[in-house]
C-alpha cells in the first residue's frame, strides 16, 4: 500500500458517477488526547506510528526514504532521485516562509522548471502544500510568492539539514507555527468549517501567520514560540486590523496565561490547540 494511502481518503463513487475525495491528516491534537506532549510534537510530528514506534526518529528517517524511493523514483516522477533528494533538503528551509522557486532552484542546482515540477510531486503526493497570500480588497502591496509548507513537522525536522549555526529556538519556532497550521487544516476539514485558509505579507514585510476567512468567521493567528508577549509580537496582528477591522484576532505563544493586549486575545498555544473548536468554530457549524 502507497504511503501517501492513510493521509488521502478512498474516492467515495456517488450514484451521479461523482467520486468524493476525502483527505486525511497527522494526528490532531484531541485524537491524541492525554498523550500529547508539545516537545515531542515539534521534534516527532503528529503521524500515528510516531506515538507507537520505540525510535520514531529511525521512524521518519525511514519513511522519507521510502518516500523517495517507492513513490518518486518507482512511479518514475523524476529519474534523478539524488537531485529530488537535494532540492528536498533546501525546499525545507523554506517551511512556512514565502516561497522563491527561483532562489531554491539556484540553492539545489537545478533548472527553475525542474524545481517547479518538484514541488508540484511534493503536492501530487501530499507530503507539501503551498499557502495562499490573503488579497480580498487589499488596501496594501502584497507579496505574491505562497508560503510553503511540508504537511508534517515531525517530516521536516528530519528532512531539514542541521548543524552546530542553527538555533534550537529558530527551528522551534518553525515547527510551533507548522503545526498550529497543520492542526486548523485537518480541523477545518473534519469539521467541515470551510475557512479558505491563507497569510498575509506586505511588500514590506508585515505579516500575519494564518488567516482563516469565510462565510462564518474571520480569524488572524500569530504563532510566537515566546513565553513573554511585547508590543513587536503584535504588530502584524495590529496592521491586519487596521485594514480589516471585521477580523478576530489572536496571538498564540508559549506562555501559560490567557491574556488579552491592546484588544487582542492572547492564548497559550496548547490551550488553543486543545480548544481550537471554542476558538474558532463558526456560529452555527455543528
């Protein structure tokens, strides 16, 4: 059985000769439940057989490789496994930044249409997706390059390279925003929420992390690893009000208290995580 079987759901065929497609996702935080611990999930990921195998760094280890090779290399997607290999590595330092294919295409050594039809594999086989810039009557210059991600932040903690130069926080801080946006997509999907999820960045670099838009709610996240909250944390969030200001916003962190600063709400990470439906559930969404 392919790999990518347990995160894309069996085509459901109708009557009308209409398939239905269902997709699967990592563990959520509530299916875990009392075994959901942050560290591990920022290190190992959300994958089910992470919370059963003894060694679930030789687990991942072990199923990119078997990505690699079964789904890219025998599915004849490229011939040139040790060039995907290498584009992977330096596709990961992009996670959950704007993308620049042309950038990565230099960085891996290859041809601009070779590394764009690398990240297209990487969404046919669900393991990356790419984030939309939120533009509804934008008051600002946008960025218009996506945010990429890897579907996983147990996947890319172990397919990023690193060394003795990378700090411990920076890559904390990756995998705490890659899994707050990994949890609100499978959420958004069970739950059948129907956000268009995206981010917002301006030509001069104002951001915020996620944007869940749609006809039952409107919700900006920032996702700071920080245990203290200034001013600066929230300046995206204050930026994106001042152009929407229909919009909830939150700030999420790595603190223990529920705050609320200069009209933004301010939560610990896993109390959102854990009562994500409380947060953003739309009014009248079962």
């Amino acid at each position: 059985m392919a790999l990518r079987t347990p995160f894309y759901g069996d085509a459901d065929v109708q009557p009308t000769g209409r398939a239905l497609q269902y997709h699967f996702f990592p563990l959520t935080v509530q299916e875990v439940g009392s075994d959901f611990v942050l560290e591990r999930a920022l290190r190992y990921g959300m994958l089910p057989s992470v919370f059963s195998e003894e060694n679930p760094k030789h687990y991942l280890q072990a199923y990119l490789q078997t990505y690699l090779e079964q789904e890219v290399q025998q599915e004849g997607l490229t011939r040139n496994i040790g060039a995907f290999s290498r584009f992977l590595e330096v596709a990961s330092f992009s996670q959950g930044e704007s993308l620049n294919i042309t950038e990565v295409a230099r960085e891996a050594n290859i041809n601009r249409k070779v590394a764009e039809n690398y990240f297209t594999i990487l969404e046919d086989l669900l393991i990356a997706y790419r984030l939309p810039v939120f533009s509804k009557r934008a008051k600002r210059k946008l960025t218009q390059h996506r945010k990429f991600d890897l579907f996983d932040t147990g996947i890319y903690y172990h397919v990023r390279p690193k060394g003795v130069l990378d700090s411990p926080e920076e890559l904390e801080g990756v995998c705490l925003e890659s899994l707050v946006l990994q949890e609100i997509r499978a959420m958004n999907a069970y739950r059948d929420w129907s956000y268009d999820l995206s981010f917002w960045r301006t030509a001069t670099g104002i951001e915020v992390d996620i944007v869940c838009y749609g006809e039952h709610g409107f919700y900006a996240l920032e996702v700071k690893r920080t245990r203290q909250v200034s001013s600066k944390h929230l300046s995206g969030l204050k930026s994106f009000r001042e152009d929407y200001p229909q919009v909830t916003p939150y700030l999420l962190y790595g603190g223990d208290d529920v705050l609320e600063v200069d009209g933004i709400k301010v939560i610990p990470v896993v109390t959102f995580l854990k009562g994500m439906d409380r947060y953003l559930m739309p009014e009248g969404c079962c």
